[in-house]
C-alpha cells in the first residue's frame, strides 16, 4: 500500500508518521556536518538558522521561535548566519 524508499541513508515510508530513532544536542558549524542525516531542529533560543541541504543547497529560516521545530532534511547547522542557539537535531 505505501511503498518505502531510500534516499542517502534515509529510510522513511512514502505516507504515514515516521518518528525519529535518536536526538542528541549540536552547536552550529561551517565545517562540521552530521552522519547521519538530520531529520528535523529543535531551537532553543529564537533568531535565524541557516541549514545546508543533502544537495548542498542552504536554505534561511529567518525569526525561528524559541522551541520551534524546523523539518527538514538537513547535513549541518551553518554559524555564519544562524543567531540562534540551544539546537537539538532528531535523526
């Protein structure tokens, strides 16, 4: 009925809820990214976040509310323009 993919290492059903199997808190970086990828953000404290893409694209969310859940698949919380802070990411 719903087909599963896989896309990088992501394994998720085309329909449906799929939860997150582990958290852990980050800071941002222009260098480091995460293995594997991240599913979605939880923000702490507000103010912009800057994240790049499984493509290497970036994409700006501009005023992120404190305790605001961003998702998205995402490789790395950029520091150059993200403001925000307090950044637990859900794999």
């Amino acid at each position: 009925m719903f087909g599963a993919k896989t896309v990088s290492r992501i394994h998720y059903q085309a329909a449906g809820s799929n939860p997150a199997v582990h958290a852990e808190n980050v800071v941002k970086s222009d260098v480091n990214t995460f293995s594997p990828i991240g599913r979605s953000l939880r923000v702490a404290s507000p103010g912009a976040v800057q994240l790049t893409l499984p493509n290497s694209d970036t994409v700006d969310f501009l005023s992120v509310a404190a305790g605001e859940t961003i998702s998205c698949y995402f490789t790395r919380v950029n520091s150059t323009v993200t403001t925000a802070s307090g950044f637990v990411v859900y794999y």
